[in-house]
C-alpha cells in the first residue's frame, strides 16, 4: 500500500496504519454474468481469510456490482454505498456513533450495499435506491438473506453479519467482530 492509494480513506491518527493495509484485486462475477477485476483494502492480518470468502463467492457465481476502494468516492461511505459499490477499508466512524468503525481498521466488508441496505429499527433506509431491497427475506440477485451461502462462507473465517443485528439491521456488512 502506499499512501497514493488511500489518500482520502486513510488520514494520520487512523487506527490502523498505513503498513497494516493490504490491497486484495480480485476477479468477482457482475450483475451482467461478466467476469470483473475488484480491489478491496483491507487490514493484513485478514486479507488472506478476506480473500478465501471472496473465491467462494466467485465459485458460487455470485454477482457483484462493483469493487472498488472508497478512494475512488473520494472516501465518502455514502457515495460509495449510493454507487453499489463493495469495499473494506475507510477511516470513518460507525454509523450514528463517535467511535471507529471496523471499516477504519480494515476489519469489515460491505457487499452489494444497494441489494443489502442498512435499515434503521423504524425501517427506512438513507438510499432510497435500495427502497425494493429493505424488507427480508429476499430472492433477487446479489441480497444476502439469513442463513444463506455468502452469510455462511464469512462464518467459516468466524466473521458476523450485520443482517443478523437486533434493531437496526446492516445487510451489507460483515465484520470480524460482528458489528
């Protein structure tokens, strides 16, 4: 990694630093049955564990819409999430708190933000592109629903799911610690 890479995601007083991020590329299969080269950023203690769920995704044709580092968002998680954009790594705070997020230790994934939102305990959601994919479960292409292979395949590297939260329910992440 250099700092070239990450120059709006990662900021000095980051917790992680520069030296504890790899950069995954990857092939993954799109929404259009195309095989596609991604990148994730991620710490280095899990790149390898990250990686291993991202073959299985692949062999299970699961389709992703994009991968990109939020970088290319110019750090920013709700552009990012808005372009339905899969990605690890950004220095930010967890949402609705004042503490780091696993994003900013490159400790969590979203996937598919947009076919697995975060929802409020009321229900909305703040991308209202994503309005169809709020209620679960779901059998459309790329929703992760309770259970299912891509929820299992994180398990196996003792990752959570943030479909799997009381309240507020975040479809798209999956986390070491499981929040």
């Amino acid at each position: 990694m250099s700092r070239d890479d990450v120059r709006y995601s990662w900021r000095p007083g980051c917790p992680v630093p520069l030296s504890g991020l790899r950069k995954i590329t990857m092939t993954y299969w799109g929404f259009d049955n195309q095989a596609h080269t991604g990148t994730l950023v991620v710490n280095k203690k899990v790149a390898e564990d990250v990686a291993s769920v991202f073959e299985k995704l692949y062999d299970f044709r699961y389709p992703i819409r994009r991968m990109e580092p939020v970088d290319v968002y110019k750090g920013s998680d709700y552009d990012s999430i808005d372009a339905d954009n899969t990605s690890a790594f950004n220095c930010r705070n967890a949402t609705g708190s004042g503490s780091w997020s696993n994003h900013a230790y490159g400790l969590a994934v979203d996937l598919n933000p947009l076919e697995n939102p975060y929802v409020y305990a009321n229900g909305s959601n703040a991308h209202h592109n994503a309005n169809a994919f709020v209620d679960r479960p779901l059998k459309k292409p790329g929703v992760i629903n309770s259970g299912d292979r891509v929820v299992r395949a994180f398990e196996q590297i003792g990752w959570g799911w943030g479909g799997s939260w009381s309240g507020a329910k975040d479809y798209q992440h999956f986390s070491v610690n499981g929040r």
